[in-house]
C-alpha cells in the first residue's frame, strides 16, 4: 500500500487521515492542516524553521514521516499559547519577542518560538548543554546565558540576523 491512517492530537484537536507514506509531519500540517504557521525553509533539516513540539520535544518536522507518528502529540506556533497559557494570552516568549523586536521578515520566528520553549523545558528538566555543562538544581528558576542560548538556539537560523534581539528575548523568559 501506498496510503496509511493516521490518528495524531495537534494543538489539542484529534485528527484522523489518510495520507501517503512519503508525507512529511510539515506536510501534513501545512497541507492538510492548513496550519501554515511552520514554515518550510529547506526542507532538509537545517534551518530550523519548521520546528515543532512532539511529545513536548522540539524536532525538524520536515525530517519525520507523518505516518510514523501515529498516537502522538504535536504543538505548532498556532497552539502554543493555548498549550501553555491558561488565559488565552500570548505565550510570554511570544510577548517577550514583541516586546523586544525579535524578529525582522518573520519567517524563522514560528521556528525560533516552538524551538526556544521547548529549549527551556530541557533547560529546565537539566539536560545540560554544550557550553554550560553544568548540572542544575532541580527545582530553582532557570535563567539562561546568552552563549547558553546560542548554543542551545544554534538550530534554527535567521537570514535577517535578529540573533540578539532573539537571544534577549528568550533571556528575558525565566522557567
Ligand atoms: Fe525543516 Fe528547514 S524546513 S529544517
């Protein structure tokens, strides 16, 4: 067979389709979904501009095949702040970027969000990171550094080069 069903929640909503296994998870969401805030930069994993929460965990959704994520959660820019914000307000990294100018064309930054609020849960949960690498205590506020973030951010790319403007927004958002 060409064709499989697939049964995945997004942004809260259950979905039930039929799709062609070379579908992508950014394909199915743009095209079927009509949920156009992921964008598809490269469509080869490089960009970051894609990125989406799976399972609470950020990923390159142009690089999984939608049929492969059958049971599965999924978050896009679209749900964000209804995933996180009891009172139907901006996620605070979205206000922390309108507040900062933290963006330029805009087209990373639905990227750049789903990828820096999934960052600060790993932040958070003390997965470490490259330039940090140290252990950090389980239940105190997190606040990261900017070569912390960089590094951490250093998936998702910018053409317009907003880097600092990005770095000090997600530095302003304590987890
Ligand atoms: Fe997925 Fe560029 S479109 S990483």
């Amino acid at each position: 067979p060409t064709h499989s069903r697939v049964t995945l929640r997004v942004n809260d909503t259950e979905h039930v389709l039929e799709l062609d296994h070379r579908t992508t998870l950014l394909d199915l969401l743009r095209e079927h979904l009509a949920l156009t805030g992921s964008k598809k930069g490269c469509d080869q994993g490089q960009c970051g501009a894609c990125t989406v929460l799976l399972d609470g965990r950020r990923v390159n959704s142009c690089l999984l095949l939608a049929v492969c994520q059958e049971g599965r959660e999924v978050v896009t820019v679209e749900g964000l702040a209804e995933a996180t914000v009891a009172d139907g307000g901006l996620h605070p990294l979205q206000q922390a970027f309108l507040d900062r100018d933290a963006l330029q064309c805009g087209y990373c930054t639905p990227g750049q969000l789903c990828s820096a609020v999934g960052m600060l849960e790993e932040a958070k949960s003390g997965q470490p990171s490259v330039v940090t690498d140290t252990e950090r205590p389980g239940d105190a506020p997190v606040q990261l550094t900017v070569e912390e973030i960089r590094e951490r951010l250093s998936g998702n790319l910018c053409r317009c080069g907003a880097y600092p403007h990005i770095v000090e927004a997600v530095q302003e958002v304590v987890v």
